[in-house]
C-alpha cells in the first residue's frame, strides 16, 4: 500500500511541473496570432516588422534569459511595447516558445 502512495506522490510533481513549462506549439500559435505583428515570432526570421522589436530569436538568446525572465518582463509596462494581455496558459506556452529558440552555439 505505501509502495502504491510513494509512486503516485512521486508521478504527481513530473506532470505540474510539465504543466507549468507550458507548450512550445502552443506559445507559437499565440505569438503568431498575438506578438507577429511587431515581432519576428518564427524560428530562422532575422528581421521584425517594426525595425525596433527584436527577434523572438533574439530574445531566447540573451544570456540569463529565463521563463521567469520572460514573465516578468511580459507583465510589465514598457513604453515601447503595447501593455500585452495574455490569459496565464498564453504565457506560460509564449515563454515556452520563446526559450526553445535558444540554441548553443
């Protein structure tokens, strides 16, 4: 009976932490409905629509870059940037997306 218990607690923090990574594919459907119009939102794009808004690319790869990062950064109010609404899951999968650009060099 305990055996039973100790694989089941065990199993339970794999899928709320897979949960809380978010989904890539999914972050990529938003950015291209949501980010896209000022972002270079796909993996290879070296150039965005508005000159000044870097690559998602970009992005991924600043060092220290986190999901973290992302979401506080995203949260918060910038000037260039318009004030962003994303439902949690929306962020949670965009932050997702955007740290599976970063590749190693």
């Amino acid at each position: 009976m305990i055996r039973g218990s100790v694989i089941l607690f065990l199993m339970v923090p794999v899928g709320l932490h897979a949960q809380e990574q978010g989904d890539p594919a999914a972050g990529l459907r938003v950015a291209r409905e949501t980010c896209a119009a000022c972002h270079a939102v796909e993996a290879g794009q070296t150039r965005s629509p508005h000159a000044q808004a870097p690559t998602f690319t970009q992005i991924a790869r600043v060092p220290g870059m986190t999901t973290t990062a992302l979401t506080v950064a995203m949260r918060t109010s910038h000037e260039t940037m318009p004030n962003i609404m994303l439902e949690p899951k929306e962020l949670q999968d965009v932050t997702a997306y955007i740290t599976s650009l970063y590749q190693h060099p």
